[in-house]
C-alpha cells in the first residue's frame, strides 16, 4: 500500500508507583542546569541551590528561609518560580498538602500572554500543575485534583507529566469506587511519548517495561481477529510474550508491556527477570511490509540500567532514619543492580566520613533585613574539616537482589579535631555530619560517574536517665512560632465546640487562643512577615470560632490594609464574604465574592465566582424568576472552564432549563458536561436528569442508553435504584415506538 505508514518500534520505561521525590528529577535539572540569568539572578540561585541542599540534609528551617529569601528579594524575576517549586516539593513531601498548593498555585504566572511556554519553563508550569494535583488528591480533594490534572492531559498530552498525571486520576477514581472509570485512565498510563525526545537507550531494572508499535496494518489485523504480539528476551535468557492493544484514539498505534523484576526467572511467567549488566531485545514481525515483504523482523535493543540509592537506615535494614547516635551502629543500604555482577553474593564499596563545623569569632551586629550577597558569602565562608573517613564494604543480601548491606559501630572521638584515619574505626563528635557515598557508573540516563549520598548528624549517646528542664523561649521568633502553634491548637479546639453547639466553650478556647496569638502581631521585634502573616489570619478565625463578627471583619480589613500583594488576601476577603453569608446579609456577600472573582492573581477567583452565584440563586429563592443566578452560573463556567465549579456551574444551569422545560438547551449542556467535565463526581446524578430530558423529548432510545449507562457505570449510587426502577417504563415505550 503506497499510503502505508513506515513501521517503528519505540520502547519506554515507565512506572506508574514512582514516589513524588523521583517525579521532579528530569525538570528540576534541567531548569536549575540552564543558567540564563537575568538582571543578576546570578546569587539568588546559588541561594535557592543552597537551599534545596538544607532541607534535603534535613535543615529543613534553614532550607525554608533561604527559598523565602530568594522569593523576597526577587518578586520580578524568574528564580522565585523555582523557588516556589522546591518548596511545593517540600511541603508535599512532609505532607502539608494546603502549604503545597499555596506555592505551586502561584507557578501559573509563568504563562503570560498568549505565548507558549517551552524548555525549562514548560516543565516547571508542568510539574507545577501536577504536583498541584498530587496535593490535592493526598488531600482527597479529588473534584481539585481532577481539575488540575485534567490541565495536562487535555493540553499536553505527549509528555512524562501526562503519563502521571492519568496515574493519579484513575487513582482519584479508583477512591470513589469509580471503577470503569479507574481502570481506563490507569490503563493509559505511560502510552503517551514526546516525540520531540530521543529513542530510549536504557531502561530502569525492576520497573514495568512498555513497548509502542506504530504500523499502519494494526486495523486491519484487529478486524480479522489477529492477536498483535512482540517477544522480549533478556540476555540472561528470561523470555516474554507482550500482548498489545490498541492506544486510546490511535488505531494504528499499539501499545504493551511486561512487568520486570530483579533477578533470575523462567519464561512464560509473565514477568521479565533481569540481572546486573543485562540488556533487552525487542522483536516483532511486520506481517506485510510496504516493500511487499511478509512477516519482516524488526528488531530494537536497550541496555538495562539500575539508578542507584543510599540510605542510612535502622536494623532491619528497610526504613530510613533520621540520626545516628556515639557507640551505637549504624545500618547502610545500597541498591543497585548494576554491581550484582555475579551468581553468588557481591559486594560494593561505600565511603563513610564525619566532619564539622570550624567555628570563628562573629560580631553580633543586629540586621532589620535580608541581604542576598551578604548571606552567600557568609555561607561560602562557612568552612567544614573532615574529622575522619572509613571505607565500608556491603554485602548483597542475596544472589541477584541487587540490594547491599552493611554496619559499622561509630565511636566517641578523643580529640576535638584529629582522628586517626588509618585505623578501621570511624570517630565522630556531637553535631558532626555522618556521610556516607559511592560513585554510580551506570543509571537511567547512561554512563558518567554520580556521587550517590546520604548523611545523618549525629547526636550524644543515648541516656534514660530523668532529668529536669525549663522551657524558655528567649527568642522573638522562636517564642512567636511557639505562641502560633499554641493558639492553631485552641482554634481547632474552638472549632470543634462551635460545631457542638457549646458556645461559651468555644468562646473560652478562642480567648485563649487569642491570647498567644497578639504576640506575634504587636510584638516590635523584626520577625519574617510570613509569621505576622499567618498569626493574623489565625486571629481572625479565632473570632469567627466565636461568631463575633465585627471583630473578625475588622481584623481581615487591617490585615488587607498591611498586606495588601499577600496570597493570603484573597483567603481573607473570601473570610468575609462567608461572614456576611452566614449572616444572610446576601447582597454584601455578592460584592466580595465579586470583588475576589476580579482580583488577577486571585487563587480563589473560581471559587468566589461560583459562590457569587450560588448566593445569588438562595437570595432569589422562592420567586420566579431565576435568570439572573442562570447567568453568574453560566458566567463563572465562562470564565473558569478549567475549575473544579465550572462542571457544578453547568449542573445548576442544566436544573434551571429542566424546570423551565427547555430540553434541548438542557440536552445540549448535558453533552458538553460529558464531554468535558467526564471526572466530576455529580454525573450519575446528570445521568438521571438526562434520563428524564430524553424520555421528556421522546428520544426513548437515548433515555434508554443512558439509563443503562447509569447502571453500568455507577451501580453503588443512590440514583442507581431509580433508573431500575423507569427502566422497564423505557423499555415499553421504546418497543411500542420501534413496532
């Protein structure tokens, strides 16, 4: 066939469990790696450097400080864009998912203008975006999660964030028993591929393998009834058969693939074994080539590769901690597969070191502010003297694991500074950092030397002994933390005696609350902005907890006033509007959802649209007429198609034109809900209302196929039980109709 398409094989590896910390590494790289520094940006992201490398060596205050710093002292520039993704990253990690979203939300402001995005800056709003929805769905926000999710596949759906991004929606679906819905998005993890990047030369050992054919007879062989097949063979000797199916959209694109496990295996078991130093052969046979050939072989070879880690972890050898401790052992574990070089037990090197802190004389010169130079060059002066090293040999665990093992005692050093480096102890003081490395040849991204690393401070020996303490706080910010921490926990007290209706409970909580709060706000020592911040919108919460109104209005108002560029301002003012909400004061509470729904760099604009609308609709309640809450609705899915309310939006307006009796408005909203918004969580609720349009307008075969659709894909809602129970009342008429 002259039109046919020219085969190919493309291979990729891709592992729909990958943990979050392991997602960013190709994007942070490559943004971090291309130095086009603008307007001096030079030093700031040498601080951002620094300060990603504290709070991965675990400090984490430090790190945090820094990366507020670069933010604080460029707000025009690029860098605070990396800047709030490392903290995104951070803040996921320890699961502070609403901190999280605060950052990565504010990642969008690098597309401006209807210019594309690309290069480094494409990856960060993509990761931004993704890690965006991961929070969300850590969070079980799941209509938020969809809705930034969603954003990636609709717009760019031939890239790595794509691929893991419909991990994490089938995962969404899969925690409201969606389960049709679960495994279709899970399913199409991994079948997209850039096709801008380079053909796969490596593949990570121990992760599912994926094979892609792109070949213009698939149709055809699917409509005959041919299985579409490929064999991959290790050279080990592992042999598998792939069975392929067709992409989701593409019919000539067929995509398969074969989970993978370390070690030795037998053929057939539908899992390809692989040992160190291995490689994968990939064969399929064209079954009618544009030549005219038939069953020609094409053929594609990758190497395996294993990314090495090292942890320090506990005696078990399985979870990772945290500190080390004088006279007591500590545990390594390494995996890489690429040093299980033989069928017996291998062993690997790693280099442990402890060093210090050289201390020098400062001046204690107070500073009101943050000066970018002044602190990297205090960190450059910042000098670090090896105390002693040791090289410690690791033993695989078992033949072919790929994972090794080892410990070591460390103990007391008997000079402040020298150690005897010869000797096979490694000697270490109080505050020293432990470090352990080794050099990876070989990992994912092909051959070149990567230092792998962790490292742990170590602490005094352990001591059981009571002993008596006092707890001063002697510093403004230290007993500012303090305070605000203290009074969080009395407004969530407050909270809980609100909603059990203990008023006078609540009001003593919030006092009390109140009470730790004003120190941080009034104190005149120089605190980060961000701690005054967070103390006010406490404050304001603490009054509301005790339905004092007025005073937590007029808090939210000085807070604007003082902060007026803050993040938190929008938050605020959506405080505000819900106060006048509750108080049923609807026309003032329009006006300050309207007021956010207006603010440009507003996180909560679709939000405030929405809830403009619903107020609307409640203060309308009752009369006729209801246009006027028809169209903020129609407005805020206009302007916010993207959100998680403009799906609830088109709902509303789908109610308002069922009740007017205009169907076929309502049964073409219907489809754009379906076709749009497919993850929301109302549908089987739409699909009951569709049910109702199509059997109103005598369309008895789309009532029917939608109330069966009802019954298939949503059999545990509570709407299933009345679509069985109109379903035979369909039936009939559609019989009657046909005959």
């Amino acid at each position: 066939m002259q039109n046919r398409i020219k085969r190919n094989i493309a291979m990729i590896l891709m592992a729909c469990g990958v943990l979050i910390s392991g997602l960013h590494v190709h994007a942070a790289r490559k943004a971090i790696g291309e130095r086009d520094v603008e307007g001096g940006a030079y030093a700031a992201l040498k601080l951002l450097e620094r300060g990603e490398e504290l709070i991965e060596a675990g400090e984490v205050d430090r790190g945090v400080k820094m990366l507020e710093t670069v933010i604080e002292q460029n707000p025009k520039s690029k860098v605070r864009f990396k800047a709030y993704l490392s903290l995104g990253r951070h803040y996921l990690k320890v699961r502070e998912n609403a901190k999280a979203v605060e950052k990565l939300r504010l990642l969008v402001n690098l597309k401006t203008g209807a210019a594309e995005l690309s290069g480094s800056d494409l990856d960060m709003y993509l990761e931004g975006i993704y890690l965006t929805g991961v929070a969300h769905f850590n969070a079980r926000q799941y209509g938020a999660a969809f809705s930034a999710l969603r954003k990636i596949t609709a717009n760019h759906p031939n890239t790595v964030w794509a691929n893991q991004a419909y991990y994490y929606i089938g995962m969404s679906h899969f925690a409201q028993e969606h389960w049709s819905k679960a495994i279709h998005n899970l399913g199409l993890v991994g079948t997209f591929i850039d096709p801008e990047s380079p053909e796969v030369e490596y593949v990570e050992a121990g992760h599912r393998f994926f094979v892609k054919i792109n070949d213009g007879d698939l149709p055809i062989l699917q409509r005959l009834g041919q299985d579409v097949k490929v064999t991959v063979e290790a050279k080990s000797g592992d042999k598998e058969t792939i069975l392929c199916g067709p992409q989701t959209g593409q019919e000539d694109i067929y995509v398969g693939s074969v989970r993978t496990e370390v070690g030795k295996g037998t053929a057939g078991d539908n899992v390809l074994h692989l040992v160190g130093g291995d490689s994968i052969s990939v064969k399929y046979f064209d079954n009618s080539t544009k030549e005219g050939k038939k069953d020609e072989l094409r053929q594609k070879q990758v190497k395996v590769a294993s990314t090495g880690s090292l942890v320090f972890t506990r005696g078990t050898y399985k979870f990772k901690t945290d500190s080390a401790f004088l006279g007591q052992p500590v545990f390594l574990r390494v995996k890489d597969v690429d040093h299980d070089k033989t069928d017996g037990k291998d062993t690997i090197s790693v280099r442990l070191s402890s060093s210090y802190k050289v201390k020098e004389e400062e001046e204690d010169i107070p500073t009101m502010t943050v000066d970018i130079d002044k602190l990297l060059a205090e960190e450059e002066e910042e000098k670090i003297a090896l105390r002693d090293e040791l090289v410690l040999t690791l033993t695989e665990d078992s033949e072919h694991s790929g994972v090794f093992t080892g410990t070591t005692v460390i103990k007391r050093a008997a000079d402040e500074k020298a150690a005897d480096k010869a000797d096979a102890v490694l000697s270490c003081a109080v505050g020293d950092t432990l470090a352990a490395s080794y050099v990876d040849e070989l990992t994912i991204r092909g051959e070149g030397a990567t230092s792998v690393k962790d490292q742990l401070i170590v602490f005094d020996e352990i001591d059981s002994r009571p002993r008596a303490d006092q707890d001063v706080v002697a510093e403004a910010i230290t007993k500012a933390k303090k305070e605000i921490v203290e009074a969080e926990a009395f407004l969530e007290i407050a909270r809980i005696f609100q909603s059990m209706g203990l008023k006078k409970g609540a009001k003593e909580k919030s006092e009390q609350g109140l009470d730790r709060v004003n120190f941080a706000i009034h104190t005149r020592a120089a605190i980060p902005p961000a701690l005054r911040e967070r103390a006010f919108n406490i404050k304001w919460n603490l009054y509301m907890a005790q339905d004092d109104f007025g005073r937590a209005m007029s808090t939210c108002h000085s807070f604007n006033r003082l902060y007026p560029e803050s993040s938190l301002v929008d938050h605020a003012l959506m405080g505000i509007g819900r106060i006048y909400l509750k108080k049923r004061d609807f026309k003032e509470a329009i006006q300050v959802f309207r007021q956010v729904a207006g603010m440009p760099n507003a996180q909560s604009r679709a939000e405030a649209s929405f809830l403009a609308a619903e107020t609307t609709e409640r203060m309308h309640q009752g009369e006729r007429s209801l246009e006027t809450a028809v169209a903020a609705y129609k407005s805020c899915a206009t302007r916010f198609p993207e959100s998680e309310f403009a799906g609830p939006s088109l709902a509303k307006v789908v109610d308002y034109h069922i009740k007017t009796k205009d169907y076929a408005e309502a049964d073409d909203l219907l489809t754009q809900i379906f076709l749009d918004y497919q993850d929301e969580d109302f549908l089987d609720r739409m699909l009951l209302k569709w049910i109702r349009v199509s059997f109103d307008m005598g369309d008895y075969k789309k009532a029917h196929e939608k109330c069966t659709q009802l019954l298939f894909e949503y059999p545990g809602s509570v709407h299933a039980k009345k679509a069985q129970e109109v379903l035979p009342r369909i039936e009939e008429k559609l019989d009657k109709k046909e005959s």
